[in-house]
C-alpha cells in the first residue's frame, strides 16, 4: 500500500547540516518547495555546478545544493508528475551516495511515471572545454558515458537504455566517488567532512577504500552516468534518442543541455 507522504533524512555531503527531504503526491508537475517557496522542476536554474548541481528560483530565494542524486531517481522511474520534494537544509541529503534511497521512496510514495517530455531532434556534437557531447535521434531512451580516468582498475563506460527496473538494481546503486588525491582539497574547503564512509568510494594508487560492499569496476561510470540523468532531468529528460557523454561533469553537462536546447538539438516530446 503506497502513502501520501514519505520522509528521508540524512546529512548534506558538502555541507554537514542535516537534511529533511519530505516527498509528497501532489497534483501538477514535480515541484521543489524549500521554506515558503516552490518552484516547478522546468523553472529552477542551475546556480552552481561545484562537485554538485545546486539549483535556484525566484531570483536565488529558493536555492537547493546537492540535487542531482534525486533527480536521477525521478529521471530513471520516469517521474516527471505528482510529486512535491519539500526540503528542509540547504542541501539534499547524500544517504547511500546515490540514488537507490530515493528510488525506495519513490515507490513507497507510489509515483506516477511517463515518458520524458524532450527528445533529440537531429544529431549534433558539442564540444564543452574537454568534455563532449554525441547527440543522436531514436525513439527509445539511450544515455551513455564514457569516463577517461588514468586508471586502469575503473571501466571506462556505463549505459543506460530507459529501463526503470534496470536503473534501480544497477545505476541507483553506484556511489559517489573521490580520488584521494583530491581529499586534502575537500578538507580545506570544509566539504565532505561528515560523509558516511559508506556512501563514498575512496580511489587511492594503493588500494580502493569501500566500506560496506564490494566495488565493481564500472561503478564510478555508473555514478558519472547518475549524475548525467540528474542533470537531465533538470529540463525533462534524459530525452528520447541517444545522449553520450564524454568525460562529462556537472558544469559541462549544465552547458551542454543549454547549447543542445538553445540550438534546436533538444526540443519538447
């Protein structure tokens, strides 16, 4: 039996505060709601892109970090109606470091789904600084990454094909990663200090610290490709024909969406 509320509590990756996400079914497209403030999923942009997409509406009033793990969850059941994110903190919490928490809870919710309301509409390449972006029509759902990491213990590619079924037993369940070169970085930053450790893959030249389950080689293309969907979603996809990225992040993703929307390459369904 699905209700009409569901709670997911947790603590923000970058910023440590705690987290309240309260799904509700409402009426209407996805909305977002942070204190007084709501905003349809079409109408937030994208105010920053720095190791997350934090979001924006009403000229900056309503601001949400950290959006993109949900999205991709609202992206891979294909949910794109009747449901309200009612978040209390300034970033959404970071749970299981992907999206499988949020896949549960959209289902004890009992979300509607339906097809994306975008598609490519003819094929096109775009190039974002050293990203890339390979754009072609269909009439199924196909996303693809293609990471180019200098190691040779991390598969290189991760695909999706519109399958809800296979997005939560296997993209939902890939997890964020760092490299550890990268941590002292965070450190001084204040970022990621109160990460559960189980939520976060550690890549270092000696060993792969994974605390909880076991890692798989793909699973940091996995990630990239969750991350790809979340940001997708932001304007109705992912859409329908075939979507690649190549060495994509969530600042090249946000240009290229704009690029591919402001050039006809991605239009309404």
């Amino acid at each position: 039996m699905t209700g009409r509320r569901v709670v997911v509590e947790g603590v923000g990756l970058h910023s440590g505060a705690p987290a309240r996400v309260t799904l509700e079914r409402r009426d209407g497209p996805v909305i977002l709601v942070s204190g007084a403030l709501e905003a349809r999923v079409s109408a937030l942009e994208v105010a920053s892109t720095a190791r997350s997409t934090t979001v924006e509406a009403h000229g900056g009033a309503l601001r949400v970090g950290t959006v993109e793990h949900a999205f991709a969850a609202l992206a891979g059941l294909g949910v794109y109606e009747g449901v309200a994110l009612v978040v209390e903190g300034p970033e959404m919490p970071l749970l299981d470091g992907g999206a499988a928490a949020w896949c549960e809870a959209l289902a004890e919710l009992g979300a509607p789904s339906r097809r994306p309301g975008l598609r490519v509409a003819r094929h096109a390449t775009l190039e974002v600084g050293a990203s890339r972006y390979e754009l072609s029509t269909g009439t199924g759902i196909d996303v693809e990454v293609c990471v180019e990491f200098d190691d040779p213990r991390i598969a290189r590619r991760a695909r999706w094909t519109g399958d809800a079924d296979d997005f939560r037993a296997r993209v939902a369940s890939a997890r964020t990663f760092a490299f550890a070169r990268d941590l002292d970085e965070l450190a001084r930053q204040g970022l990621a200090r109160h990460a559960d450790p189980g939520s976060v893959v550690v890549l270092a030249p000696e060993q792969i610290l994974s605390a909880g389950r076991l890692f798989a080689s793909d699973e940091p293309a996995r990630h990239k490709l969750l991350d790809l969907m979340g940001d997708l979603y932001l304007r109705g996809g992912p859409p329908v024909g075939r979507f690649r990225a190549v060495r994509p992040g969530h600042s090249a993703n946000a240009r290229a969406l704009r690029r591919a929307l402001d050039e006809g390459v991605l239009v309404p369904a």
